[in-house]
C-alpha cells in the first residue's frame, strides 16, 4: 500500500494543556497544506483518520476536521464520532439554505462545530450570523484582523458564549498578549508545529464503510445498525438494490434498506459486498482478473467441504485473495473485521481445516498459469520474468543470464 502523510497540530488551553488537534494533510512527506475538501481527497484522508485514529489520538480524544459545503453535504460527516471530531468551517464556505440546514441537523445531533480563519470583519461577521447559535468555537486569526476590530467582537462573543482560539500565534509576545484577552485556545508555530503521521493509504472511504458493514455482520449486529451504514454510500445502497431487482426469487418493490437485509439474509449479503469489494473498489489494473481468480476460488473450496461448512469456506477463498486486490497483506484489509477462527487462520496464516481446500484451488490456478506461461513465454519481458522470480525468493545466477 501506498503511503499517506498526515499532521496533526496541538491546540492548547489557557493551562498549557492540550485540548485538541488539527488535521492537516500532507501530499508528500514535507509540503502541509490545508486538509483537502475536494470530495475525492477529502475521502482518502478521512479513511485513513478513521482507520488510524488510535494513532492520531492520544493526549485528547478530539480532531478539528476542516469541512466545507461539498462535504457537509456529502453525508461524509455521518461516519464521524460527534465525540472526536468537531467540524471546522472553513471561512471560504458557501453557507446557502442547504448548507445552513445541515449545519443545524448536525448541531442538534450533538457535533461540536467551530469557525476557521474568522478575521473579525464585518462582511465575515455578516456571513456567519445565520449559524452563530450553532457555534462552539471561533478561530481568529490574528494575523489577518485588524486590531479594532477584534477588541470590539471578542467581548460580544464572550457575551455569546463563544469559545475563542487566537491561530498563528508565532511569538511569546502574541501568546501572552491573547491570554490577556481572555481567549480560551492557543494555536501556532510558537507553541508546536505539526507533528507527521506516516500511515497506510485505503483506496477509498466506500471500502471503509464495507468493511465495516462485513464486520456488523460478523459481530451480529442489529440489522438497524447494518442498515445505518449502508445508506451512508448512496451508490452502495443503489447498487443493493440492483442486485436484489436482478434476483429471479424476488419479485417485489423494494421500500427500504431494512427489506433489502432481510430478504438476501445476512450470508448472501455478505457475499454481495465481497463481490462488491472485488469489483467496484480497486484500481489494480488486474482487478477484474483478481476477482474471477477468487470467485473461482471460492466455489472451489465451497465444493470440498461438508454443507455445513460451505459458507465460511466459501468466505475463506474470497478473503484469501483480498490482499492481492489492494496491493497489501490481506492482515491490513481485516484486522479490525472479527472474522470466523477458521477463516483468519486460513486468510492470515495460511492454515487450518480449510487448508486442504485452498490448496486444491491454487493447484488448478497454477496449471492452467504454467501451460499460459510457457505458450506465451516468448511474449512476456524479460525483466518482468526477474522481478517476479525475485519478488518470490527464487535465486537467480547473473553469471547464467
């Protein structure tokens, strides 16, 4: 997998202790730049935040996430923790009637949400008034306010109940001067600079949301829960319902997500979003190649186990090959899912009951590979021949090449 270069900044209170951080995204290991709001971007971050946020949180359990209105109204948001993430709008925003009316659903669900780079104008002032009573924090900037300015708004925020962060603080004399004002937050190059976090890259924020419904689904959660997740990706819940149109055994309207559940039932479900996974989720070039290997895997083993083991042995083979669509070890694609023991053994191990099974597949695979290779040897690179002999421990003598 590739890697993603993250930082987070600390945000300090009036006691020196840390309050929270800011997430800022980083395209290559030196460059910051703001956290990414276009759709696309701002997804592959997020992902990876959400996947790696044990590792991004560890003084506080909060993270100022930049959003604007694309992503406020993405449904991004919905996969948030209200308890970990407040949301930072930033200053450039649209806040047209939808966006407003967004704004107010997730102040009522509990979000904290806070200002970015307010510089305490009276077009800024004017902007924001709509949404001041769904408020948390401000962050002034104190480069870009003028001086008269913003000793007249602080005390009419104070007066509001707003908490106030004084950003790029750069000197002692700044920090001492904004304590003295009385804001509540510190931010800047004078009291830390953004720390790197080198993760690793998810291809996209739809995956997440599958493995996770994967992971419902073997935890046994409620179908309300499965559902919740589910409708969180339009074209997933789009794409589901195709699926089940396409099924000669229901004839039937489709009226919700709840339904869709529970007329596949919960293994055919999960076998949809593998299938899903495979096919909709990678940009491998050899994906579609990769997928027709592990469906054929899959019925392989699912063949040569008693009816009673069918499902998870099918399971195993489409797992078995997960690693191989995304580029990774198939341990960093489900290490959070709480797969069957027999599954993960033989997914992460290379072992137990299903071993057999999965044998008898790869010795199909690799006849049919070897007869391919040998008619098409003439046609292959040489340096892809090396690469792939090395890339799999085979000793090649120079002296012979």
């Amino acid at each position: 997998m590739d890697k993603v270069y993250l930082a987070k900044q600390k945000i300090f209170n009036a006691n020196n202790k840390v309050f929270a951080y800011e997430l800022l995204f980083r395209d290559h290991a030196e460059g910051i730049k703001n956290f990414p709001t276009n759709i696309k971007a701002t997804s592959h971050v997020l992902v990876n935040v959400l996947i790696n946020i044990n590792e991004i949180l560890n003084e506080t359990n909060i993270v100022l996430v930049n959003v604007d209105e694309e992503f406020l109204l993405s449904g991004l948001i919905d996969l948030l923790d209200k308890n970990k993430f407040m949301l930072e709008i930033l200053e450039t925003t649209d806040l047209n009637e939808k966006v407003i009316s967004k704004i107010e659903q997730y102040h009522k669900r509990g979000f904290k949400i806070a200002i970015d780079d307010f510089d305490c104008s009276a077009e800024m002032i004017r902007k924001f008034n709509p949404i001041f009573r769904y408020i948390h924090l401000v962050k002034i900037d104190i480069i870009e306010s003028e001086p008269e300015n913003l000793m007249s708004i602080v005390p009419k925020m104070k007066k509001m109940g707003l908490k106030l962060l004084a950003e790029k603080i750069e000197t002692q004399e700044e920090y001492e001067y904004y304590k003295k004002l009385n804001f509540d937050l510190f931010q800047g190059y004078y009291l830390e600079r953004p720390e790197v976090i080198e993760v690793q890259r998810s291809k996209d924020i739809t995956q997440y949301t599958i493995l996770n419904v994967i992971k419902l689904i073997k935890d046994d959660a409620s179908t309300t829960a499965i559902e919740s997740y589910i409708k969180q990706r339009p074209e997933l819940s789009l794409k589901l319902i195709h699926f089940l149109n396409a099924q000669e055994d229901f004839d039937i309207a489709v009226e919700s997500i709840v339904q869709i559940i529970t007329l596949l039932g919960r293994d055919k479900l999960l076998r949809w979003l593998l299938l899903y996974l495979y096919s909709e989720m990678s940009d491998n070039p050899i994906s579609e190649t990769i997928l027709a290997m592990a469906l054929n895997r899959a019925e392989i083993m699912e063949d040569n186990v008693e009816k009673a083991d069918k499902d998870k042995a099918y399971l195993a083979g489409m797992f078995s090959m997960i690693g191989a669509l995304f580029d990774c070890e198939n341990k960093d694609i489900i290490k959070d899912i709480k797969l069957d023991k027999d599954i993960t053994d033989l997914v992460i191990n290379s072992k137990g009951r299903y071993m057999s099974s999965l044998l008898k597949a790869q010795m199909r695979e690799k006849a049919y590979l070897k007869k391919l290779f040998v008619e098409n040897f003439d046609k292959i690179d040489t340096v892809d021949i090396i690469y792939t002999l090395e890339e799999n421990g085979v000793y090649i003598d120079h002296d012979k090449l």
